[in-house]
C-alpha cells in the first residue's frame, strides 16, 4: 500500500466525508424520483438532478482516496439507525425524511471541507443546502395540491355578476354543485370588496360541503380572506412567484395564457394549471380568439391541466375536448341557460363521452 494510500485509509476525515456524500446522493436521489415519477414536474426534476451531479463532482484521485477509506464492518454507528414506522409513512414523510438526510449530511460535509483536507469547497454544499430547503417547499407543497389538481377536469365554471341574469351568486353555485361541478371561480372586477369577500365567503361555505374547488379570479386579499382554495391570475397580475409567496402552499394558483410560450413560462413559475383563451369568439372577455390550432400548440408545449376558456356552448365543447383540454371554463353557457343543472349536466356528459 502506497503512503498516500495508507493514509487515506486511516484519515478519520476521509471516511466522514464519503460517508455524508453517499447518504447526500442516496437522499438526494429519492427526492429527484418522486419529482420525476409522481410530480412529472421537469423543473423540480433538473434542478434536483443537477444539484446530485455537482456535489459528487469530486476529482477521482479523491474518490479513489474517500472509497479507501471506508471501514463498515468497524462502525460503530451501523447498528444505531433509528427504527423506521413501516406503517404510516406517506410520500410527503418520505420528502421531509430523505430531505433531512441530505440536509444534515450537506452540513457534514460543508464542515468537514473548511478543514482544508480534501480539495472540496465547503461553498458547494452550502449552496446546494440552502437551495434543498427551498426545494424540499416546493415538493412538499406540489404534492399537497396534487389532489386538488385532480379535480380540475370536466367542467369548470365561471360565476360573474355581469352574466347571472335574475340568480344570486349562492343559488347558482348550488345548483352548480348539485350537478357535480367540482370547480368555481368567482370574478367580479368592479364590485366593491366588502360586497366581493361576502360573497366569496358563502361561496368557499357551498363548495367546501361538496369538495369542490373555489377560486378567485385576480384578487389574492380577497382569495386570502375567504380561504379559496386558489387563486386565478391573468398575464397582467402578479407573478406566481408572488402569489405563492402569500398563499398557503396547499393553494391553488392557475394561469391564463394565450400562446405556448406563455404556458411554458408559467409552468417554469410554478403555475398548477393554464387556461388558454379565448378559444372561442366571446362577449365576456375582450380579446381575439386563438383558434384551435395555437390551442393544440399551447397544449403540447405544457405538462399542466389545460382548461379551455372563451365562447364554449354545447356545440363546440367537442372541439376543445378533441383539442386536449383537460376542463372547459364555462361562464353564460350555464349561467344563463334556462336550467343550469341540465345544462351543467349535458357539458359534463362530453367529457364522459
């Protein structure tokens, strides 16, 4: 055995080191798989990838040196893991585990690299650290509203005070969930906002008895102080990244969108879902229709649920369900229709087709 060699293997600092950068990697690697496997998100997915492969970038003579240096049969701490509960763990627990690990295991190493034995730069696990902290939020927080995500399919509608003709805001929505609408977005633009979070607070009531979401459209104060279960936001509101700052992390937030370099755009923020718009010529927003080929566009561009928004009637629902749209936004097809509850029903039935 070379000198070098010998000394590798009986340098305390040596076997800390590999040790912290295999439970590193090892944890690091669980957190990448369930970003990739369950989350299919690209973004959490890369960033965690990238972080594995810059932390083990260690030069190979000390790789060689760390590998050396092992000695497990002499462990004194391999007997000591904690017990681990073999019922009860679920993904989110398994995130907050194998973060923790990686975490502590970073901070090993950081230390260990500022005593000058190794050619590591303790910078390198600090920044890789402190962005798992983040990382780990974000996990954590996608899949607390991945099941409300799942609800976003079928039919989604709109309640807007300029399209209900002779209804209150509550009846509508009672009859909407009496249909088996499992989204409401709420969008009043000129109303003032005490009348607004009055509103909105007996619209969470109706929709929180039947599991359904409610969103607000644009309003974070107002999604806030009535506990929505998100928040809708078009290109001119605040950013995602702001949005999500205030929310709770369990909240919603959706993104209106026009081309697929927007829907791009706020998948990368962070967005749970897109609408494009207007697919349709429509008297509720002012703006061109995309048509149904930039709608197909926007769709192949973004992994997220896509709900298709602007001049949706029974007669061209076909169209944006054949298009991929995973719901249809619908504002006076159902809100002025002589019967919501049918005509919500009949909307649903395309999508069971």
């Amino acid at each position: 055995m070379k000198d070098s060699d010998s000394k590798a293997a009986s340098d305390p600092v040596f076997r800390i080191m590999d040790a912290s950068l295999n439970r590193a990697g090892e944890g690091i690697r669980v957190l990448e798989d369930i970003a990739r496997m369950v989350l299919n998100d690209s973004m959490l997915t890369g960033e965690l990838k990238n972080m594995r492969h810059t932390i083990e970038e260690v030069p190979p003579r000390l790789k060689l040196q760390f590998v050396s240096s092992r000695n497990a049969g002499a462990d004194v701490g391999a007997g000591l893991e904690a017990d681990t509960p073999s019922t009860g763990r679920d993904i989110s627990s398994t995130v907050i585990a194998n973060a923790r690990r990686a975490e502590q295991a970073l901070r090993t190493l950081e230390e260990f690299a500022r005593l000058g034995h190794t050619e590591c730069t303790a910078e390198v696990f600090q920044n890789a650290r402190f962005l798992l902290y983040s990382i780990e939020q974000d996990l954590l927080g996608r899949l607390a509203r991945r099941q409300a995500i799942r609800l976003i399919k079928g039919l989604y509608v709109i309640i807007d005070s300029r399209f209900l003709g002779t209804r209150t805001h509550a009846g509508l929505a009672q009859e909407l969930v009496r249909a088996g609408v499992k989204v409401i977005q709420l969008r009043e633009k000129d109303m003032p906002a005490r009348q607004v979070l009055d509103i909105a607070c007996r619209l969470k009531s109706i929709c929180s008895e039947a599991g359904a979401l409610f969103i607000v459209n644009d309003d974070l104060d107002i999604a806030l102080a009535a506990g929505a279960d998100g928040l809708h936001l078009g290109q001119d509101d605040l950013p995602v990244a702001v949005a999500r700052r205030h929310l709770p992390f369990d909240r919603v937030i959706g993104v209106s969108v026009a081309t697929a370099g927007q829907a791009r755009e706020a998948e990368m923020q962070g967005a749970d879902y897109a609408a494009a718009q207007a697919l349709f010529p429509t008297a509720a927003k002012e703006c061109a229709p995309i048509g149904i080929e930039e709608f197909k566009s926007i769709r192949a561009a973004t992994t997220l649920p896509l709900v298709a928004i602007g001049g949706i009637n029974i007669d061209n629902i076909d169209q944006a369900i054949s298009a991929g749209a995973d719901a249809a936004a619908v504002i006076r097809g159902v809100s002025l229709a002589p019967d919501p509850f049918e005509a919500c029903r009949s909307l649903m039935a395309r999508f069971e087709a």
